[in-house]
C-alpha cells in the first residue's frame, strides 16, 4: 500500500533543538546551530531528498528491468537562497552507482527517479504550507 501522507511532531525544550518523532516513534535529533550534534532543518531536507532519489533510482531500475542495484551514494547540497525570503534556492544533486552501467542507462535512470520521487515532485510544484497554532 502507498503512503498517503507522514505526520510527524516537533518537541522544542530548548533555544537549541528540537525532537522530531513520528508515528512509528522513530525520533531525529533536531539542531538549530551547524556546529550542535544532530541535524539542521536544512540537513534534513536534504536528507529527505538524498533518500527518496536513492528510492526511486532502485525503482526506475526495477521497472527498466535492469535487476537488482548494488551500492547507490547520493549526495544532496542545499544552497540557500540569496533574497528574501530565508529558504533553500537550489538543491544540487549528485548520484554515483557501484554498479558498471553505461553513462546513458545512469543518466536514464537518474532522470526517471526525479519525476518519481515524490520529495523532489513537491520541491519542483512549491506546494502550499498551511502554519495555525493548536490548543
């Protein structure tokens, strides 16, 4: 069954971090400085990025046939925007294969896991984000 939306909850005791929980109560350490152990909300973005191309390379090459893929590295940047307002402007994204496949067979399966992965669909789209408070 597909996942149709993830839920997750921030707990912030602190001007430092925060806890990130989600349903399945699996936690990620939340940090508001660069230099604090954890991740930056930036680095979590791009880790959500760098796991759904990872997901997606392995399943373009499913239905391409190809079989099962060895070893995938992808790494994401996320460059800030430089005007207003604070986001991320640009995410640069590099994936290397273990696997001895042609640059063309890469290249194709590098462009089918970007329209699949649904991290960078919603990058692309700029979808709503809807902020109100709870009581």
């Amino acid at each position: 069954m597909a996942v149709k939306s993830a839920k997750v909850w921030a707990h912030s005791p602190t001007a430092a971090s925060c806890t990130v929980t989600n349903d399945r109560e699996q936690t990620i350490a939340a940090v508001f400085s660069p230099r604090a152990e954890g991740f930056t909300p930036l680095e979590i973005q791009a880790a959500s990025l760098a796991a759904c191309i990872a997901a997606s390379v392995r399943i373009a090459a499913r239905a391409a046939d190809i079989g099962p893929l060895g070893q995938l590295d992808v790494e994401v940047e996320a460059i800030k925007a430089e005007d207003e307002p604070s986001r991320l402007g640009r995410f640069e994204v590099a994936v290397r294969f273990s696997d001895p496949l042609d640059e063309a067979v890469q290249d194709r399966l590098i462009h089918a896991a970007e329209d699949i992965c649904t991290i960078s669909n919603t990058l692309r789209a700029g979808d709503t984000v809807v902020v109100g408070r709870r009581a």
